[in-house]
C-alpha cells in the first residue's frame, strides 16, 4: 500500500531505500582519473581469494557453479550465449576456439562446458589480470581451458580464435575502445558482448559501482556504452547478428536498465 504524504514510514523501508541508494551505479564522471579518485578501489587478493575457494567448490564438485565468488547448486544456462557457442561451432566442424576476456578463473567455460564437450575441440582462452592468470595456470588449466595476460599473448601461438567474448568485462576497462580497435583490426571472424548495460545516449556515460559487501567491499569506475556510439564503432567491421536481455537488472541512480548482449558477425 503507498504511503500518503505525513504517514509514517518504517525504518525497515528506509534502511532499505539507504541500501539501494549507497550502493549500485551512480554520477555521471568527465573521465577515468575523475571517477578513480572518488573510489575506493578494491583489494585484489581479497577478491582472487574469494572466487578461487568458490572455484575450487566447484572443481572439486562439491557445487554446480560459481560467479563472483558465489557458489549455486545448479548451474545458471546463460542461453543466448550457449546457443551462440554452439551456432558458431556447428559453422566449423563442431569445432570452436574463443578468447574470454576477463573471464575470472574460468565461470563462463565451467558454465558451458557441460553443452559443449560433446565438440571435436574446444579451445577456451581465458584473458586476465597478472594474479588471475598465476592462480588459474596453477589450479584450474586443463586440455580445453588456458589462462592468458592479453589478447595478443592468447592468438600468438595458438591462431586467430573464432569469437571474442566481453562478459561483463568491457565495460570496466579504462580505454574499452582501445580494445576494440584491436579487435576491428583483427581476423576475430565474431564478436560478443554479454552482460552490459546499455544506454540509449549519444554518449557514454562513466560511473562508480559500489559493490554491496555481500559480494566484496569495493568500488571502481564504470562505463555504461551508448548503444548507437557502439553500433557506429563496430559497422565498418562487423554486422550485429542478434540482441537479446541476459536477465539480470542493473540499477543506475533511478533509472532501471536491463543487463544485455549482442553478437556481432565480421562483414
């Protein structure tokens, strides 16, 4: 029932409108140093720590999944990227290479590789910070999953892959479009950005994340990319395929977005 002007509010309804408003994604910054001066930044050990005992679970299949540190039950079927591995796949001979960039110790692959060991290889190049790559070369490599420092390190010896994936990792990087240039300049024959909010502006807007601490205590810059300003940037080189929600809200200031991808096919 709304609450009329004067009523009484409850402490529990402020505690929890203090909750959503402190943490989330919010401003609106002119650049990187702008907005990395106003966060606190985060304690990467801490984070590698608590993502590798959620990895480990899983590994040692003590549960189904894990993301962000956070272990389930039942693996979470992300479809639309699933059908896009397999699509591609049934293109090649059942045969599918793909770099992960900023893919954590390897959630994604662990993800989908129950859907996709039926393959005839499966070549998942996982892109990461210097840490990530140390623990996950160390604890979780295996024939199909191999840690990377950047994408030139993860095509030189092993050839140019078939698709490049951003999930939920693009949009944390302090020049995205840098990246991008090297992936229009490239063979990569397909492109995918998952798990993004898009915005409908000319322009980019550049935010702080702040992490609610039952994930991590943390806070960083972020971008939310101009859904027409991508489009631009990409259509020299490649042509979208499909679009699609990935489920998951993200709430910025007021305004409620959706979390969603788009893969794109090199012309």
């Amino acid at each position: 029932m709304p609450f009329k002007k004067g009523e009484f509010v409850p402490e529990i309804l402020k505690r929890a409108i203090r909750y959503s408003f402190k943490y989330g994604w919010h401003g609106r910054y002119a650049n990187w140093q702008d907005a990395l001066q106003k966060t606190t930044g985060y304690n990467a050990q801490t984070v590698l720590q608590r993502v590798k005992a959620g990895a480990l679970q899983v590994k040692e299949g003590k549960y189904a999944y894990e993301r962000d540190g956070i272990t389930y039950s039942n693996i979470e079927v992300a479809y639309p990227l699933l059908a896009a591995l397999l699509w591609i796949a049934s293109q090649n001979d059942n045969r599918l290479s793909l770099v992960d960039y900023g893919g954590s110790l390897g959630t994604s692959y662990r993800q989908n590789f129950p859907f996709l060991k039926h393959l005839q290889t499966l070549e998942w190049r996982l892109v990461e910070q210097a840490m990530f790559v140390e623990e996950g070369r160390k604890n979780f490599e295996d024939e199909h999953l191999h840690f990377y420092h950047s994408l030139e390190e993860a095509c030189k010896n092993n050839g140019t892959p078939q698709l490049l994936l951003f999930s939920s990792s693009l949009q944390y990087m302090e020049r995205p479009y840098e990246l991008l240039t090297k992936v229009v300049e490239s063979n990569i024959p397909y492109l995918m950005i998952d798990r993004t909010a898009f915005i409908d502006e000319p322009e980019d807007r550049l935010t702080i994340q702040s992490v609610p601490p039952a994930f991590y205590d943390a806070s960083y810059p972020c971008w939310f990319f101009s859904e027409a300003k991508m489009n631009i940037f990409l259509q020299n080189a490649f042509e979208p395929v499909w679009g699609f929600t990935s489920g998951q809200k993200v709430q910025l200031g007021l305004q409620e977005l959706d979390y969603t991808g788009k893969l794109w096919r090199r012309k």
